[in-house]
C-alpha cells in the first residue's frame, strides 16, 4: 500500500513541477513582451528620424523655391501646426483611442492569439 508520506511527498513534487511550469511560461510571455516593446521603440525612434530629415529636406526645397530659407522652415512650421490643431480637435474621439488601444495591444500581445 501507498503510505500517506508518499502520497503527501507526490503531491508536494506535483505542485513544484507546476510552480516551475507556470514560471517558464510567465518569463516566456514577458520576455516575447519585452521583445515586442523594444521593437516598437526603435520603429517609433527610426521614424522620427525619417520625419525629421524629410522635413528638413522639404523646408529647403520649399525654401529654394520660394528663394527664401526662412519661408521654406516657415512652412513646414505651419504644416505641423495644421496636422497637430488637427489632432487637437480629434484628441476626445473615441473611434481613434479604441483603434490605437487595440492597434498597439495586438501587436505587443500577439502571442495571445496564436493559443
């Protein structure tokens, strides 16, 4: 027969198995979490590089058209004035917070969906 020690000590090696089984998964989600975080930070980083040289580029374009350096930054200025008065206006829109919340949560939780 099957003392109650064994019995007790089965148990005890069951529940140790699956703490060790439910902390794999937990470090593997926060580590394919983590993963996802740092490359959206360097896609964000990579186009506000893009952003920015673009738009330099554009104010001396716009700037050698108008024959004016000053006109061309002015403009561009004005430009990103009009896109954030913009933004301004549509910040409360419930539409746009729900798309960007689902947005960036399907692709930093992506992993969820595969299960």
């Amino acid at each position: 027969m099957i003392s109650i020690s064994e019995v007790v000590t089965t148990i005890k090696k069951l529940i140790e198995i699956r703490f060790e089984i439910l902390k794999n998964e937990i470090q593997d989600e926060l580590g394919i979490i983590v993963a996802r975080v740092v490359v959206l930070v360097s896609m964000v980083l990579a186009s506000l590089f893009i952003l920015l040289f673009c738009s330099i580029s554009l104010a001396f374009y716009l700037g050698e058209l108008y024959a004016s350096p000053y006109l061309g930054f002015l403009m561009v200025a004005a430009i990103y004035l009009l896109i954030l008065l913009i933004l301004y206006i549509i910040r409360n829109s419930s539409v746009l917070q729900v798309n960007l919340k689902n947005s960036l949560a399907s692709f930093v939780f992506l992993f969820k969906k595969r299960r």
